[in-house]
C-alpha cells in the first residue's frame, strides 16, 4: 500500500484490530484509552492498525477505517493462507511513525527496521514504541493477563500459586473484585470487560481497572494481578464470600464481544 505523508510503498508486516472488543492491551485499560494513545476517535466501529516499514526501512503503523478488510487479512493468516493487504488510501485515518508492538520479523529486500525521525508523520510526537520489559506497571500487567489467557490451559489447575493461601485476605484483590462487581451494576467504558469463545459453553473474561487485571474463564477459575503486586498472580478464591461463578456470569452478560 501507500503511505500517505510521503506516497511511499508501505511493505505490511502484520496487522491488529483496535476494536472495543479486541485491542492490543498495552495500548490502555479499554477501547476509548487505547484509542487517545494514538489520537484517534473512539468510534463504535473500531480501526485496523496495519504495521510495516517503508522504502528506507522506517517503521511505520497506519490507522484505517475498513476493519472488515483487516479482519479479513488476520482471518487468512491465521489459517496460514496469503492475504495482500492493501487498503484504499480513503480508509487511511493517520500514519504514525515507529510500531506499539515489538515485531520479529521485517520486509526483505530494504533497511533494518528503525524509527523515522520524530515529527516524521506530522504530529510532533515521539515514534511509537512496545514498552519496556525491564519495568513492571500497568502495561505489563496487561499484558501479563493476557499471556495467562492464552495459556490458559497451564493456569487452569492451579489452585494455589506463591501467595495465593493469603489471597482470600489480599486487600488488592479485595479491591479489584468490588471494582469488578461494580461493572456489572454500571457498565464500564467500551473494552473494560471483554469475552471471547473458549470452547463448547464457556467464554474467556478479560477485565481491566485501576491498577488491576483480571483473566478468567466461566466455570473455571479467575486470576487477578496487581500493579503493587509486581510479576504476582493471585487466585480468586472459590468460596461463598467471593461468589465467583456468579460474577463471573455477570460480567460476561455485560461484556463486549467479537461481532
């Protein structure tokens, strides 16, 4: 595809939705975060981020409007089919410079992947970049929710982690499952509380607020993590004062869902 600040080629690496249903978590807490991190609207329908490096090797992630055609491209390679994504130049919304997540992989044939100078894109801004994985704070905790839900099945036995005798008493915890319950009484911002298919009945929970994260699976078990709990992960416990089938069933029912 084209760029459209200088109308370069735009080699496309890979592409990720930015819907309130399905976001890249590092990007904020929920949809309208995620969507002021890069200076677009909060539109109901959601935007695809298509990431790839221009004719000198220079990062770059475009914001289109045509989700279904970027839907479509995921879909294909993840059935591990070829898909040419190129959007029309009328669906593009902004092209920032440098990429939010960290790629493994580059366009052959050009320059090794670097940021264009700040400015390049005409905001001004310092270059996107994936967070430090030195330091421990909200976006790694995010993300650390979301390395448990894609393995859930290594999570799902256990019953008591490090720390996890003293999680019924974990003020923390204590904390994020009252902020949790209060979603389900007056719904949060679009993408606070996510679910996905998981399989026969149950659905996969993600739900995130101040300082915490929340991953579960309905029927199953629940963990929290913390931002004052760095690299932890507390167990939900399953007992009559935490009423966690429960919540876990009213969360869902107020969940946004991939269409």
């Amino acid at each position: 595809m084209s760029d459209d600040e200088g109308g370069g080629s735009l080699y496309v690496l890979t592409a990720v939705l930015l819907t309130p249903a399905q976001f890249p978590s590092i990007l904020g807490d929920d949809f309208p975060e995620a969507c002021s991190l890069l200076g677009v609207a909060p539109n109901r329908e959601g935007y695809g981020l298509v990431l790839g490096q221009d004719e000198e090797g220079a990062r770059w992630t475009v914001v289109v409007d045509d989700v279904s055609l970027v839907a479509a491209a995921i879909a294909s390679w993840d059935c591990g089919m070829d898909y040419d994504l190129s959007p029309d130049e009328r669906s593009v919304v902004v092209s920032l410079a440098g990429w939010p997540l960290e790629l493994s992989v580059a366009a052959s044939g050009i320059p090794e992947p670097h940021d264009p100078e700040q400015g390049a894109d005409g905001t001004g801004r310092v270059p996107l970049a994936p967070p430090s994985a030195e330091a421990w704070g909200p976006v790694q905790r995010r993300m650390a929710a979301d390395q448990i839900a894609r393995q859930w099945d290594d999570w799902s036995g256990r019953e008591a982690l490090d720390g996890g005798a003293e999680a019924a008493a974990h003020p923390g915890l204590a904390r994020a499952l009252e902020e949790a319950r209060a979603y389900t009484l007056a719904p949060p911002p679009p993408g606070r509380v996510r679910s996905s298919f998981a399989g026969e009945e149950a659905r996969t929970l993600r739900a995130d607020g101040p300082g915490w994260s929340l991953v579960a699976r309905t029927g199953e078990a629940a963990f929290v993590l913390l931002d004052e709990e760095a690299g932890g992960v507390l167990a939900v416990p399953r007992d009559g004062e935490t009423d966690l089938p429960e919540l876990l069933a009213a969360l869902d029912r107020v969940a946004v869902r991939p269409v």
